[in-house]
C-alpha cells in the first residue's frame, strides 16, 4: 500500500504521491482484464496533463483503499458497499458510468442442467443439488458479493467439497473453472474477454438481479485534504464524456463480437436493463 502521512484533527490520512499530476484511481479486476480500462487511460492521458496510477484489486479492497484514503477516486460495481461511503463523508460525488450484466458460465456439457433457466437461485440450487464443481473468486469483489447475496437467497451451505474459492481476479477464476469443467458466476465482459481460452458456455443470464453497474466515486478533500481532488475530477467528468462513452460502447464490438459494457452517462440504475 502507498504510505499516508498524518493530518489536522478530524482529518484522515491522505496518499503520500509522486507528483500533483498523479491520479490514483482504484477500481476493479474485471476493468482491468477486459483491457477496457487501458483505452480509457490512453485516450485520458492523450488530451490531459495527468498520469493515471491504477490500482486494479477487488471491489471489497478498491473501496478499502477509497476509505482510507489512499486513492483518488474509485471504479467499482458493488452499489450496496458504494453508497455508505457517501454518507460517512468519504465520498464526496458517486455517478454512474456504465453497465453490464452477471452470468452464469459452465461447461458445454451442463452435468447439473441449468442452461437456460431463468431464476439463478434456482440454478445455483441444481449445482449444489448435484455436487457439481462451482469455482467462486473468494476475494469480497463486486463479484464475489453478488455470488455470496444469491447463495445465501437460496439458503444452501456451500462449506462442501464442491465448492472452491481461488482468491484470485475474474480472468483467472474463469480459467479455473474452465480447466476444471466447473461452473462460475462472472461478468459478462470479461468472459467475453477471454471466451476463446476457455471451455465455458454462458448459460444462465438475463435475471434481473444480475445487473452489473459501475460508478466512478470520488474521494472528499475535505475529509482527505491530501488527495488530487482536481486530478480526481477531471478523470470522473473524463469518464462521463462523449469521448469516454464513446469507446465504452465500442469496445470489443469487433474483436468480441460484441460490447463489454453499456455505456450509461445521464442514467440512473433504475433505467438499466440486461445486455442483449
């Protein structure tokens, strides 16, 4: 972690940087692994006079680092873990960037038949029903949060032998659970990402609970007086330009067969709907 130093009373500890043109943004594997979040720096830094260090962790810990004050700004997908973060005076402005959805992914074979099913929970119920192999990421990520609320509708323990947690980033959970013939819940973006490694079918999707937004937060100077707030906004209203939306909806359309995420500038979450 980057080291803080101290400030006034009442204050919290901001990050120690290399240079006032430094932005520290934290935000999440997924981003990171579809390669989305390097066009974005590209085309940020071509037209701005900042450096973007990016510290791309799970969502659990981009929001840690966001509370302790040791990034800039924030690109997460866990709403329910964001909106604290705004009350308690850390978060200073949250607005929505864009979307995509969760999947359900597994082997073309389907031992436990859950292709096509439209409730998740009641697919996640066939895999346990017939032990079949679920791979989790295990790491408190936007993923792993939406993985653990769905397990827990259902009411099923998975303390059982056909359960595994890698610790590890959605690109290489996926890898896993492709070697394994095993099942996974994942973003669609990266899975789209990586599909052409992988010996995985999506077969559960369109669930409304399976939204997937993301919003770029950032950190209060007021409480962090240390922080490139003025770095911090010009990449928010960056990521929000016509420019930024711009690539958003276009990435992957080609190479993918398909964008990775929706580009969602002036939404609110309550006018999203599920990637077709």
């Amino acid at each position: 972690m980057m080291p803080a130093h101290s400030t006034g009373p009442g204050m919290r500890p901001s990050p120690a940087r290399r240079s006032d043109r430094e932005i520290i943004l934290a935000t999440t594997t997924s981003v990171s692994d579809t390669g989305l979040l390097d066009a974005l720096q590209a085309a940020f830094e071509s037209r701005h006079p900042y450096t973007l260090t990016i510290a791309a962790v799970g969502t659990g810990q981009a929001l840690e680092l966001g509370r302790r004050g040791e990034a800039d700004l924030l690109l997460t997908h866990a709403p329910e873990a964001e909106k604290p973060l705004v009350t308690d005076g850390t978060v200073l402005r949250r607005r929505l960037v864009m979307h995509n959805d969760f999947i359900l992914a597994g082997p073309p074979a389907d031992p436990a038949g859950i292709r096509g099913v439209a409730l998740t929970t009641e697919a996640l119920v066939r895999i346990a029903g017939r032990g079949a192999p679920f791979v989790s990421r295990g790491d408190d990520s936007g993923t792993h949060r939406m993985e653990r609320s769905l397990w827990q509708a259902t009411g099923v323990s998975t303390a059982a032998p056909w359960y595994e947690e890698t610790g590890s980033g959605m690109a290489e959970t996926l890898r896993i659970a492709s070697s394994k013939g095993g099942y996974t819940l994942t973003d669609r973006g990266t899975y789209l990402a990586l599909r052409g490694e992988l010996q995985l079918e999506v077969l559960v999707e369109g669930d409304p609970v399976l939204l997937n937004p993301y919003h770029v937060l950032e950190i209060d100077p007021d409480t962090f007086p240390g922080i490139n707030a003025q770095g911090a906004r010009a990449f928010a209203d960056f990521l929000l330009s016509d420019q930024a939306q711009e690539i958003i909806r276009e990435y992957g359309a080609g190479r993918m067969g398909g964008p990775l995420y929706l580009a969602d500038a002036g939404r609110t979450e309550s006018q999203l709907e599920a990637p077709r």
